[in-house]
C-alpha cells in the first residue's frame, strides 16, 4: 500500500501542486492544499488505489471549497486596502497570461474548477464529471457559461494569446 501511494505522489505531485495553484492563485497555499489532499487520500488509499485520479483530483476540489468557505467566514473588513502583489515585468506574453489567470480567478469555484480540469488537466467531461459528482452534461454547461464569462471579459479583448502545450 505504501509503494503504490509513494510512487503515485512522486509522478503525481508537480501536477497537483499547478493544478492547486490554477484554484488557489498562491504557490503556498496551493502547496498546502496538495499537502492535505494526499493526507485525506492516504488515509482510504486501500480504496482508491485502484484509479486514484478521480478520488484524488476530487478531494482536491473538495478541500478547495472547504477552504474557501472557511476563509470568507474569517474575513474582517478594514480601512485600508493591503498591498497587491508585484505585477511581474517579463514582457507581454507574462501581462497576457497574469490578465488570462486573473480572469479565470474571477469565475465562480465551480465554473473555474471545471475549466483547470477540463482544459489544463486534459481531463474529458465524463472524468470531470466523476472528480465533481455532478453530470457530464453539468461539465459542459459550466463550461459554457465559464468560457462566454471570459469572451466577454474586457480585460481580455485586446489580447492575441497562443495555445501552448
């Protein structure tokens, strides 16, 4: 049991962690979403050993959200706005990406869940759809809705992005 889960982490890992970051917009705290993802997986991995994609992937949302929730309950207003963080100087193709992420960041959790999954996990809707618990056609719905939000962002029409892969 415990070769099979280190050998998943160890090809699983960098994955997760990009996929934590695409929901979370922070390497820390991305990381420590993965971090308690793969203690909440080990803990039935005897049970998801067998396609452990789906139930890992799915706790990861799972625990996103929860998060989520959590922090807006915690949240307390003040007078003065905090600093941002430094916009990165690395050209235009960076600014396009920061303007294409920042757009994604402002989707609803569960539109923006579907698109990290869908598009940059390469994940097919009937294997979203098994990470959410919702239906394929659910997937392609919030797909839709998500991807007509971001075609009419206008933070994002002057942009000439190239698919990279």
């Amino acid at each position: 049991m415990a070769d099979g889960f280190a050998e998943y982490v160890a090809q699983r890992h960098d994955r997760l962690c990009r996929t934590a970051f695409l929901l979370t917009r922070d390497w820390a705290t991305a990381e420590d979403l993965v971090q308690a993802a793969l203690v909440k997986a080990w803990a039935v991995w005897h049970k998801i050993e067998t396609d452990p994609d789906r139930y890992v992937y799915r706790i990861l949302v799972n625990t996103h959200a929860s998060w989520w929730r959590r922090r807006w309950r915690g949240e307390v207003p003040t007078e003065a706005m905090p600093e941002g963080p430094a916009e990165p100087d690395f050209g235009t193709a960076v600014a396009e990406r920061s303007a294409l992420w920042a757009a994604v960041g402002e989707l609803p959790r569960r539109q923006r869940a579907v698109l990290v999954l869908r598009y940059f996990d390469d994940l097919t809707p009937e294997q979203v759809a098994g990470v959410l618990g919702c239906s394929a056609g659910t997937v392609k719905k919030q797909l839709s809705r998500a991807l007509a939000r971001l075609r009419v962002d206008p933070a994002l029409h002057d942009l000439k992005l190239e698919a990279h892969r």
